[in-house]
C-alpha cells in the first residue's frame, strides 16, 4: 500500500505520464524557445550592423600612404597644408543648451563646442575680443537650434554641423582664422 501511494506521487510530479510525452513536449517547446532567441539575436545583429555607420574607405587610404612615407630628413622644411597640433590653440565656447528644431515633440540638445585656431597667436587675438566670442556663441546657436534630433544624432550628422558652423565662424570671426571645430561633449533629450 505504501509502495502504491510512493509510486501514484512519484507519476503526479511529473506531470502523471509514464510514457515520457510530458518530457518529450517540454523538450520540443524548449528548442523552439531557442531556435527564436538565436533569429531574435541574429536579427537584432544584422540590424544593428545594417543601421551603423560604414567606415570610409578614402579615409584609410591616405593613413596607410601616410604610414608607409619614409620619414622626413632632420632639419626637413614640413609643408604648410596640414594643421600640426604642436601649433594648434583651442578655445572653448560656453555650453550651447538649445531646444531643437523637431515638431514632433520637444527634444533638448548640449554641445560643448571647441574652436581650433592655427596659432596661440590667434586664438589669444579672438579671447581677447568680446565681439568674437559672443558672435562665435551667437553663431553655433543659431546653427545647432536649426537642427532636428534625427539630423544631428548620427555622427555624420555631428560632423556636418562643426563642418557649417567652422565655414560660418570663418567668414564672421574676421582677423582670427578658425582651424577646425570639434565637439567635445554632446548630448539629446529625447
């Protein structure tokens, strides 16, 4: 009697089959289960992949030419085309907070916005104006609240705007000649 009452709990615990179809089901349902995590990982793979940026081809090219020049003779005169850093001043502009330009909905963006200038000589000739400063503020105002979350949120999108606002500072910025713009800091309140 006892051995019946051990063996009738035993057959409730699992599900009260004896044949093993209760196992079986589970089996099925648990490799079902993992065959749609792997194509939901898969999937959300390929999207992600899809939807990031491409790294440019043109853009490696020149660093492996660059990589492979022999390097200059000492005492070498360097060409004047590119910007060398060891010359370069950077100033730094007040924290740009701007509502976007989105009609959707109201979406907040910051920016730290750093000016490069050729020289110290330079950049000590634009901090020291305070027409200069408050138009290059003015100025990177402007152009960051024309923007819309879905331009501006992708790097390329970033890259457009210190490309714009470094064209717009040259010509409004007079004697000081601004390098480059860089984005330090850079954020959207969705």
């Amino acid at each position: 009697m006892a051995e019946e009452e051990l063996e009738l709990e035993a057959n409730k615990g699992d599900g009260g089959s004896d044949d093993g179809k209760g196992k079986s089901k589970s089996s099925k349902l648990m490799a079902i289960g993992g065959v749609a995590v792997v194509l939901a990982v898969g999937g959300g793979f390929l999207a992600y992949r899809s939807m990031s940026p491409e790294p440019e081809a043109s853009a490696a090219e020149p660093a492996a030419a660059v990589d492979s020049a022999p390097p200059p003779a000492a005492g070498a005169a360097m060409s004047a085309a590119p910007l060398h850093l060891e010359n370069a001043a950077v100033f730094s502009l007040e924290p740009l907070l701007v509502n976007l330009a989105d009609t959707d909905a109201r979406r907040l963006a910051r920016a730290r916005v750093e000016l490069v200038f050729a020289t110290e000589e330079e950049m000590t000739a634009f901090k020291d104006s305070a027409f200069a400063i408050a138009k290059a503020q003015h100025t990177a105002l402007g152009l960051l609240r024309a923007k819309t979350s879905e331009e501006i949120e992708l790097l390329e999108g970033q890259r457009l705007f210190c490309t714009e606002l470094s064209e717009a500072l040259r010509a409004s910025v007079g004697g000081a000649r601004v390098a480059d713009v860089l984005l330090t800091e850079f954020i959207i309140q969705y």
